[in-house]
C-alpha cells in the first residue's frame, strides 16, 4: 500500500519530505458544528468554541496527517466549567479507527481540571490515563502537542512529556500507523459522567463557555488522494527530527517527574478493571 512504499522511502532520508503547517486558522480549519457558536477571529490567529444549554460546537481539520508532530495552544474554559468537556484529538473514520485524544474535563472553581488522555488502535480504547496539570489552563494559554511517529506516541504540555505510549506490535498490541487521522476539537456537554463521574451538574446561568485555540503547527506527514506528503520529490528545509525521535535521559526524567506528582488515574494499575490481567503494553 501507498504507506508501506512512503515509510521505505522516509528510512534513508529520514524527512527530507515533511510539511510543516501554521499560521492562519482558516488555512488549517473548518467548523463543522454548533451553528454560530464556533468562531475563527483576529484574521485566523484565534479560534473559539462555545457552548451554551442549546450546543457545543466543534471544528476539524482540513488535511488528514499520517504521523507529524503537531502543536495547538488552548486555553480552557474559566470558572466553574464543571459539567462541560473540551476535547482535543486526532482520529481516523470507520469503524476500526484509531484515536490519540487530549480531554479536558471541567471543574467546579477553585478545583483543579483533569487532563484525560487515550488511545485507541482499530476501534479499541481503555488506554486511559489521567492528569492534574502544575498551572491554571484557563488564565493562560498553553501548548499541548502530540509526537506521533511509527515508535510511539508522545503527549506533552508546553514541552513536558507526560505520557509516551510505544508501539508495542511485537508482542500483539495493535498500533496506529495506517489510517490518516484528522485533527478534530469540540466544546460539549457531559454532565453525565466528567465531572466526580456525574455527581457535579453543569450550572447553565455559568453560560456561555468558551475555549480558545491559536499558535497551530503541524510538522507532519499529509496524506491526501491515497498518498502522502512524505513521498514527495521536492526537498524541504524542514528537519524531520520528529520521525524517528525518542524521549532522551532529559525528557525521560521530566517524564518520570509529572508521572510521580500529577498522574491521577492509569489504566495500567487498574487491577480491579482488568482482573484477567493488565494489558500487555503495561509490561513492556
């Protein structure tokens, strides 16, 4: 298939052929529900959803991208946003997709968000972990990237991994490496379960809510008409450093240092949740 080809191509050059996407938020985004309350303002240097007791709204990607290392500064929603999600995540469509998500799960005032992060290769979820984050998110916008490179998969906030998934296929865990994924956002309600797991209802007269989005990048691979950016016959400037990188001791250590102090839930040591046993990629 045209990945397998582009992937063998990319060995030896290692990325001479990347893309690298940023700037206007129009050039990048299209708003795809919620009937006014997306917004895309400021020339394209700011994108806003909100949501209010009638709608959420969301927005999606233009390009599909098949691994990249992409950036997005959000600030969430202020005050007592219980009750309300704003996801921010990458998936492909069908029924086997994959999925590398970013949620934010609101919060009564004065406590903290909870960053819920997930995997999922063809169809299949329950890789859950979750975080309280060492800053307020919503006084302040701050960078959440995503590193999705045929090794592994790095979650990171303004520059610290606090998450790395690795491709684990050798030992029967499905990874995604073969569907494009577009990079998708929505602002929405669930009461029902995200926050103390439905106790805290959403206060609607809090209403409008609002998250705010700017400063995109995306160094990565677009797939498009069946092929991808990668294969392309016209060199780039841009370094693909990304495509095969790997945490180094530094990075190592500050991840280590969020998963001691900030790692609230980890499906890998949910016991009671897997009483068969943990899923394979946990021992690795």
């Amino acid at each position: 298939m045209a990945f397998t080809v582009c992937y063998l191509l990319l060995l030896p050059l290692l990325g001479s052929f990347f893309m690298v996407a940023y700037g206007n938020l129009n050039q990048h985004f299209d708003i795809t529900w919620g009937e006014g309350r997306a917004k895309i303002l400021n020339n394209g240097e700011l994108l806003t959803l909100s949501l209010d007791k009638a709608s959420g709204s969301g927005f999606e990607s233009k390009n599909e991208y098949l691994f990249g290392n992409i950036d997005m500064q959000l600030k969430l929603v202020p005050g007592n946003s219980a009750g309300t999600v704003t996801a921010y995540y990458l998936k492909s469509p069908g029924t086997t997709w994959d999925e590398i998500d970013f949620e934010f799960l609101g919060n009564l005032s004065g406590d903290p968000y909870i960053l819920h992060t997930n995997v999922f290769s063809q169809g299949k979820g329950s890789r859950e972990q979750q975080f309280y984050l060492w800053f307020d998110p919503t006084a302040d916008f701050h960078t959440y990237s995503i590193l999705w490179n045929p090794q592994r998969i790095v979650f990171s906030v303004d520059g610290t991994p606090i998450r790395e998934f690795k491709n684990s296929e050798s030992i029967g865990v499905p990874f995604p490496k073969s569907q494009p994924m577009r990079i998708h956002s929505s602002l929405w309600n669930a009461d029902d379960w995200a926050t103390r797991g439905g106790l805290v209802k959403t206060d609607w007269t809090q209403a409008p809510f609002t998250a705010s989005y700017r400063n995109f990048k995306a160094d990565a691979c677009v797939w498009s008409n069946g092929a991808s950016s990668c294969s392309s016959n016209s060199p780039s400037s841009t370094t693909s450093t990304w495509f095969s990188q790997e945490l180094d001791s530094t990075n190592q250590q500050r991840l280590k240092w969020v998963q001691n102090n900030y790692l609230i839930y980890n499906y890998c040591t949910d016991m009671k949740r897997f009483p068969q046993g943990i899923p394979p990629e946990c021992n690795v």
